[in-house]
C-alpha cells in the first residue's frame, strides 16, 4: 500500500506543478489547467487517505497533519475557485488567477516535503 500511496501524491506533485506553472507561462486560465488542477486534488486525496491508513493512529494533530488538512483545503477551493472563474469567462480574472495558484502550490508543497521528511525519519 505505501508504493501506491508515494505513486498517488507524486502523481499530485506532477499535476499541480504543471497545472499551476503552465498557467503562469500561459498567462491564462485554460480548461486542461482546471482538468489538471482537479486530477492533483483527487491523487493528493486518495495518496493521503492510503497514508492514513497505513498509520497506527490515523490522523495526528503535528504540523503535517495540519499543514496536510490545509493544503488539501485549499487545493479544493483553488480547483471550485478555478472553474467559478472559466465558466463565467471572466478575461480578467482568467489572467491574474495564476498568482493564486502559485500561493496554494507553495503551501501545498510544506506538507509535500515534510511528509516526506517525516516519512523517512519513521518507521511505518
């Protein structure tokens, strides 16, 4: 289950990197980036849940725990966030959204790396 789980939230890594850093580059929220934004959600999800199950004492209230809660938070309402703005075709919006993605891609990247941290200084 661990292999599966690592294959899960790195596969989180790699969409939500290139979701959030092909919008920059593009300058514009396109549908592939709110397709990619949901699919990081989804494999952080499904990674995190394997991991808490692995856990002896599910979720722990640590700075990874919390940090992890928040970031999946937030990945959720950036992907909601993310369509409301390419449903209503808001040129605006579509152009500065980017500088939003990049705040929940640094956040979530603290519980990124010390889950992996953690995860080598502990024995499962």
């Amino acid at each position: 289950m661990l292999i599966t789980a690592v294959i899960f939230i790195t596969s989180a890594l790699i969409f939500y990197t290139v979701g959030v850093w092909s919008e920059k580059i593009q300058k514009i929220l396109k549908p592939w980036h709110v397709i990619v934004f949901w699919l990081g959600l989804v494999c952080d999800t499904v990674g995190t849940t394997l991991m808490g199950r692995m856990a002896s004492s599910g979720f722990i209230f640590s700075f990874h725990g919390i940090t992890g809660t928040i970031a999946i938070l937030l990945m959720l309402f950036h992907a909601i966030w993310a369509t409301v703005v390419l449903v209503k075709k808001n040129e605006d919006m579509m152009a500065k959204f980017h500088k939003f993605s990049i705040v929940v891609w640094v956040i979530w990247l603290i519980p990124y790396i010390s889950g992996m941290i953690y995860g080598m200084t502990t024995e499962l």
